[in-house]
C-alpha cells in the first residue's frame, strides 16, 4: 500500500510514544510505502486535491536523537490524493479554523476517490467533547452552555464540577471547582470569555483517580486493553501531557458495553481509529482527530495495537479494490 500521513513537524514526534509513528513502522515492516505531508501542503489546483508529499524511509527507529527519517532525495511533490491507497489524517488538535478548512479540502478529496482516516466530515461531526451527548446513557451529570447563571445553578446542584473548553486538548484550560471555590467568577470569565463562548460543565467523578481510561477502537471493535492515566499528586487531570501516568489493563465490562455500543456506529461514519476516554463507568469524551495511546499499551501488554490498525487499513483497502 502507498499509505500518506498528514502530521505534525516531524522532528517534534516523540517516537518512544507517538501513536502514528507505531503505524508508520508496522507498516514499514510489511512492506507498505510511507508519505508525509502538513497540513499546509493540501492543495486544490485545477480541479484536483493534492498534496505537496515526501517519500519517507525510517532509518534510527530506536534512538530519537539519531534522527529516525529521511526524506527521499528531491522536492516534495505534488501527489493526487486518490493516488494514495489510504490518506491518514493525524494532525494534532487544537480543532482550529485551519484544522476546519483541511477537513473540507480533504472530503474534496474523497469526492475524487481518495480514501481518508478518519473521515473528515466524521471529524468535523464529532466535537471531541460535545459528542458524547449523542450516547448520554453513558455520560455523568453534564451541562454545556455559555450561561454563567446556569453553570453556577449546575455547581450548587453538585458542589464539585469539572469545567473545560470544548475544542481543548491534553487537559489544557479544565478546572475543578468546588462550591466554595472563591475563584469561580474568574474561571467562568475566562472560560466564557465573558459569556461569549460555550464550554462543558460535568460532574466530578472521584473514580479519576483510578483513572481516566482511554479505550482505542478499531474499526468499530476496541483494542482488548485500556489506558489508564492516573493523575499525579495534586493533580486532578489524568492527561498524559498533564503529567498522568499512563498504566495499561483489560478492559471492564462496563468499558466492553460502552465501547460494543460505540464502536459499530462510530465506524459506519468513517471513524476507523476513535479514543474513548472512560472516568469509571462514564463516557467523558470520544477522541476522533489523533488519537494516541498505542505504544504505551503495547510495551506493557505484548498486544500489538498498531498491527490491529494497519489490518483494518489492508482489510478496507482490499475490499474497495474489489468493489
């Protein structure tokens, strides 16, 4: 397969973690071809969507600092995207106007035959955090608006609550307030930016501290282990990027319910690789953009998770080339 990446600078991936570089080796070691682009290389000229790509070979695979890439000798060059067998979109969030425009020239690409992961219009579908209210059977006592008289009615209701943005990512701007917080007018104001922007308010679920449970699913079928990102001392984010500590474990029952419910239609939208993140027994969010957390799992389980992703790309490659 001729398989393209659209990713970040490739010098800031950390390869010890990065989910999409445990994609690009399982694929390198069957024998697939490996392309990246950015975001910025996405060009519609003369009625067809290309990309500006390079040709890649992973070379020091172990050792970061050595430099784990290198380039095939030339310029990049512009590539129809139908010419590729599989189109991987893998820029990180924030979910911004320029994520936003990618998505519409990428579904432009599709209308040409292209095939992309995920599916852009999916993506652009599927806030991150406000997704989770298409499943609320899941989902813990939760508020979204911009009200500041709502969000306190919603604290005194629950007197310990989460707030957070919804186009945030790796725990960034989330507080947690209690009902005798002094500080909730200032984080409602800078949160709201003074009424004018819509966030999320969730009840606090003390089960954080055994994790907060990132659940990868694979076209529509989850990995058989979860994440659990436990928050470090006086934290109460889980985030990797906040300084959780990532710990791998078979999933609960309640995690194979919530995931056998979302996984089937999550993936009929074209959302092959999707991260639920589970507090407890509760849904918080669905991660649809980069989701990450293959390589911790696979080192402390043996469980080859990127190899579970590139058979899900071989399966739907082989099925569109025979119709």
């Amino acid at each position: 397969m001729k398989l393209a990446f659209i990713l970040d600078q490739l010098d800031s991936i950390k390869i010890d973690k990065d989910s999409s570089f445990a994609m690009m080796r399982e694929a390198a070691a069957r024998g697939h071809q490996l392309f990246v682009m950015q975001q910025g290389d996405l060009v519609w000229k003369d009625k067809l969507m290309t990309g500006f790509s390079r040709k890649l070979t992973l070379t020091n695979q172990k050792d970061q600092k050595k430099g784990w890439y290198q380039y095939q000798e030339g310029l990049a060059k512009a590539i129809p995207l139908q010419e590729f067998d599989a189109v991987l979109m893998r820029k990180d969030p924030p979910f911004d106007v320029e994520y936003v425009y990618s998505t519409y020239l990428l579904e432009l690409a599709e209308q040409q035959g292209a095939f992309v992961v995920n599916n852009p219009r999916s993506i652009r579908d599927h806030n991150e955090k406000l997704a989770i209210a298409k499943f609320d059977r899941f989902i813990p006592p939760t508020l979204v608006t911009r009200q500041e008289l709502l969000i306190r009615e919603f604290l005194d209701e629950h007197e310990d609550i989460v707030l957070k943005p919804l186009d945030g990512m790796g725990g960034a701007s989330v507080f947690r307030v209690h009902s005798t917080d002094h500080n909730i007018s200032v984080i409602l104001e800078m949160l709201t930016h003074y009424s004018t922007r819509t966030i999320m308010a969730q009840r606090f679920l003390p089960e954080i501290s055994q994790g907060d449970k990132r659940i990868l699913l694979i076209a529509g079928e989850p990995v058989p282990f979860a994440l659990a990102r436990k928050p470090k001392p006086g934290e109460t984010r889980g985030n990797l990027a906040a300084g959780g500590i990532g710990i791998a474990q078979p999933l609960s029952e309640r995690d194979h319910e919530i995931a056998n419910a979302l996984g089937p239609q999550l993936y009929k939208q074209g959302l092959m690789l999707v991260g639920l993140d589970v507090i407890g027994d509760s849904l918080t969010e669905i991660n649809v953009t980069s989701p990450t957390g293959m390589q911790e799992i696979t080192n402390q389980t043996g469980f080859n998770v990127a190899g579970m992703m590139i058979d899900a790309l071989e399966r739907c490659v082989r099925d569109r080339l025979n119709g």
